[in-house]
C-alpha cells in the first residue's frame, strides 16, 4: 500500500500549478522533441506556435489542466488534465505528459499520476477516470498499472509510425479500486 500526503496539489516531488507567461519558452523546446509530440499524442509530430502553447491550458467546465513543477525548484517539467469530463456519469479522460527528456524515469510522471487521480476522485468526485496511450509506450503504461490503471482494451492498428502500425491501449481505473491501493495520510 502506497501513501500520499494530503495537500491537494503537492506531491512528494511536483505540484499542480496553473499556466504562466513564462512558461511557453520551455514549451516551445519540448514542442521540438519527437519523442515528446509522439508519445502525447496520435497526432503527427508537429511544433507548436508560441500562440498555440499559449493558448494551452485554458481549462473549461468540462476540463481540468494543470502544469507540473517540481516541488524543489519549482521548475516547469510538464502537464496533467483531466478532460471530457462527463458530470452525469462521474467519468473523465487523463492526459500527462513530461516534457524535457532529462526530467523522464525520475518518478516525477508516477507523483503527478497519484496526484491528479487524487484531485480527480477526491475533488471533481469522479468514479472513473480512462486513457489511451500508445502500445510503445512502455514506460507510460508501466507508471499507469502502478498507481491502478487497468488495461481494459485494445483498439487495433491505430498509429502509422515510422512504418509500422500500432495498437492504442485503453485504460481504465475506478475509485474504488485506487482507494484500495492508495491511503491519504490525513
């Protein structure tokens, strides 16, 4: 059994932030990063304007976008949202990313993942929240099990990379089963 602290928008090692000014420089070099643009998205790898970054983040009713900072230094290293919310069936989508390859593999992405499932079920009081992320994507599906996503589907040959062809896997996890593997230290 995991624990997490109880402060709703700090983790062990980040925090949920809002958007900043200064923020769209850093994102404009992770828009220049393919490995980045092609594990965030089944879209093609393509950078982004500094209007585009700019206007990233602007949550809606149906939506929740938060940066990653670390807790340290308190420097930008990605975002977490949850999305497509649908309020009448408690159920949203999470989407991650972090964004420079030096700050990757440093349990920054598995922090953000407990604290966002956090807000998610314990703040919007969803019960469900789902994913997909692409078959290649190993490590992002590994953080994923851990802190309770399950894999419940598999839509077949999706992405066109390099060639090749990939599946999306579909994730899910449940309220009741991430309170089961996760106690909030009061």
């Amino acid at each position: 059994m995991t624990t997490i602290n109880s402060n709703l928008f700090y983790g062990d090692q980040v925090k949920l932030t809002i958007a900043r000014e200064e923020d769209v420089n850093i994102m404009l070099r992770w828009g220049e990063d393919d490995e980045y643009l092609r594990n965030v998205d089944t879209e093609m790898a393509l950078p982004k304007t500094k209007e585009q970054w700019a206007s990233e983040g602007k949550s809606n009713a149906n939506e929740v976008y938060f940066r990653l900072r670390t807790i340290v230094d308190d420097h930008l290293i990605g975002f977490v949202a949850i999305h497509s919310i649908e309020w009448n069936n408690r159920a949203g989508l999470m989407a991650i990313g972090i964004g420079d390859s030096s700050n990757r593999n440093k349990g920054y992405g598995s922090d953000a993942l407990k604290l966002i499932l956090r807000y998610a079920f314990h703040e919007l009081n969803l019960d469900r929240v789902g994913l997909e992320v692409i078959e290649y994507n190993k490590g992002g599906i590994r953080a994923y099990e851990k802190v309770g996503f399950q894999q419940e589907g598999r839509k077949r040959s999706v992405v066109y990379r390099d060639g090749k062809r990939y599946d999306i896997i579909v994730m899910g996890v449940l309220r009741h089963e991430w309170e089961a593997i996760h106690k909030i230290i009061e």
